[in-house]
C-alpha cells in the first residue's frame, strides 16, 4: 500500500482522510543518528533541529512507498520549510493543511473548508473519490485504535509496561497499515494482562511533556537514571488518543473538526493555559512524583511556554525540570548527570 507522509507538530492531521482514500498516512520521524547538511544550507542552524533532521532526509529522498505529503499548520519552522520541501524535494503531490492556531467557531469552520481542499487535491491528483461511507469506516477504525492505546497506556501507571515501550508502540501505530496496527494492539494487551509489575520499586514516577519528542531512545536514556513515565503530555502519546470522534455526528468533517478541536493542546496552539491545566490534571490522576519538560534545540513554543510552567509548578509545590536537548544520540549522554540528579530530589 502506498504512503502519505506526514509533517505535523501537533497530531492535527485528520489521517482519516488519507485512509479513505486508500493510502497508508505515514508519520515521518527525524532519525538522530544522522547530521543535518543539507538542510543547513537552506535553514539557519537556529532553527529547530527536528524539522532540519526531517527536511535532510525529505532532501536525500523518501522511501519509493511515499507518494505524497502532508504538512500541518504547527510552529513557524514547519509552516515556512514547506516552502522548501516544494521547492527542492522530489515529491509531486504536497498539500499544506491549515489547522488554525485558535479554538473558535470561526477557525473550526476555516479548519473544515481547508480539509475539503485538502479532499479535493488528493480526489485531482491521484484520480480517485473519497466518500463520506469511507470515511465514516476510518473513523469507526482509529476510533478503536485510540480505545486499546488508552487501555495500553494504563499499563504504565501499573508498572507494567515501560514509557518508551509504549512509545515506540504508537510510532509503529503512526506509520503501520491502521488494520495491521489494530491487531497487533490487540495482542500487546492481551500479553500485557498476564505480565507481572517491575521488580524495581523505586522507581520515580514522572509525567513528560515538552516538544515532539519521536527519539524513543531518548526517553530509554531517561529512564536509566531511575524514572517510570506513568502519563505523559506528547503529541506521540496522549495527545493521539486520549479522546474519541464523535461516531453519531451526521458530518463527518465536523466530527474530525470538533475532535481535533477539542483533544488536549500542543503549544503551537492556543490558549496555551489548557496545556497546562491538561498536565496538571494527569499529574493529579496518576500521582506522579514529578514533571519533566523537554524542549527540542530551538523549539521556540516550547521555550516560550516553560516560564508560565515554572512558575506554576512551583505555586503548586510539584517538582519540575526542564531541559533543552540536541537531536543526537550522543548528545543525549551529556543528561545523565541532570537526570539523576532530578530523580533524586523528588
Ligand atoms: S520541536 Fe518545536 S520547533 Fe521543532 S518542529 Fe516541533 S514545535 Fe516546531
């Protein structure tokens, strides 16, 4: 089956209509093993150093399987490197779809007018017809894989199943055939059932926010130093299923609307405050011992945000670090000493 790529900060786009109209959408994710030149001579080093690792390898060439991409309306460095992803990636089909940065009325309804251009340009280019039935039968489909991640999820607050594990699961959900990735959620918890809880009990129990984190061996490092992450606040985690569309709705568009709408925040949006209130309320439910927020190099939205958290964390007496972090494996080392030292207080 072939793939739609995906650029997306947040997880704004409404892979339901890729589905209908018959292709795999397929998250692309940076890969922090590889340096970046390419992409440094079109954007400043600056810039963050995800989007830079993403566009490199959208400069050196996809996978043949993609045969397009999607660009979701997220921070300033993905919105203007579409630009030059037209202008210097060899791909023919690319769309930028506008998820607006406001929760009002009028932006959901601007929201559901660029997703009917966004139908229109995938029906043109690729000759094909993309019907409410199918979409309706996608959405009854993520719908359930968002049922099984919550119920996945759960297994980590039980110390059952590691933070990373799980969030290598999603990735695999992310660029996975939707059916494939159904059963194979279903088999990972009916094993997760009968699995006993983490012999370590000492383990310090934290809620990770922060940018687009997608480096699952950067949270393998963290949790080296003694951490269990319970819950989380990440677009490649609670955010892609922590709420359902609504199947009784008589417009599927507005269904996916009203979803994206309503589903917790990511910082490119606004009102920035909801994210905080989501990530003081997991804290609260899952009890955890702590809040780590990590932003990606230069990840400015996140950057902005972390003052308003500080100061929160601290009026609520939860304990809370924030680090800044490159995007390469062996940078990732340099925190080990930050990490253990967090552990330990909390
Ligand atoms: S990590 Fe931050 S700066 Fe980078 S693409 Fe995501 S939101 Fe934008």
């Amino acid at each position: 089956m072939k793939k739609i790529g995906i650029i997306d900060t947040c997880v704004d786009t409404p892979e339901e209509l890729i589905l209908a109209a018959g292709f795999i959408p397929y998250r692309l994710f940076g890969d922090p093993t590889i340096t970046h030149e390419h992409a440094d001579e079109h954007v400043p080093a600056t810039h963050c150093v995800w989007s830079r690792n993403v566009l490199e390898q959208g400069l050196k060439g996809l996978d043949n399987d993609i045969v397009g991409m999607v660009s979701v309306h997220g921070c300033d460095c993905t919105n203007r490197q579409f630009d030059i992803w037209l202008d210097c990636v060899d791909l023919d089909f690319m769309h930028f779809l506008n998820c607006p940065l406001k929760r009002t009325k009028i932006a959901r309804e601007f929201y559901i007018d660029d997703m009917k251009e966004f139908i229109n340009h995938m029906e043109n280019y690729f000759n094909i017809e993309i019907t409410e039935e199918k979409i309706w039968e996608n959405i009854r489909l993520t719908n359930k894989i968002r049922t099984i991640l919550r119920d996945i999820s759960e297994y980590r607050s039980k110390m059952v199943l590691k933070g990373s594990e799980f969030h290598k699961l999603i990735k695999d959900v992310m660029t996975q055939d939707r059916n494939e990735a159904l059963e194979v959620l279903k088999n990972a918890l009916e094993k997760l059932k009968s699995k006993e809880p983490f012999p370590n009990k000492h383990l310090k129990k934290v809620l990770v926010t922060g940018s687009l984190i997608d480096d699952t061996s950067f949270l393998e490092h963290m949790e080296e130093s003694g951490y269990q992450i319970v819950v989380d606040d990440l677009c490649l985690g609670t955010h892609y299923f922590w709420t359902e569309i609504d199947e009784s709705h008589e417009d599927p568009l507005q269904a996916l609307a009203d979803y994206h709408f309503n589903k917790p925040l990511y910082s490119t949006k606004i009102p920035s405050h909801s994210r905080y209130e989501f990530i003081e309320e997991l804290s609260k439910k899952y009890q955890v011992d702590g809040v780590i927020n990590i932003a990606q190099k230069f990840c400015e939205t996140i950057l902005y945000d972390h003052p308003y958290m500080n100061r929160q964390f601290k009026e609520k007496g939860m304990p809370y670090l924030f680090i800044e972090k490159e995007y390469n494996t062996e940078a990732y080392k340099q925190l080990k000493t930050r990490f253990e030292a967090f552990a330990e207080i909390i």
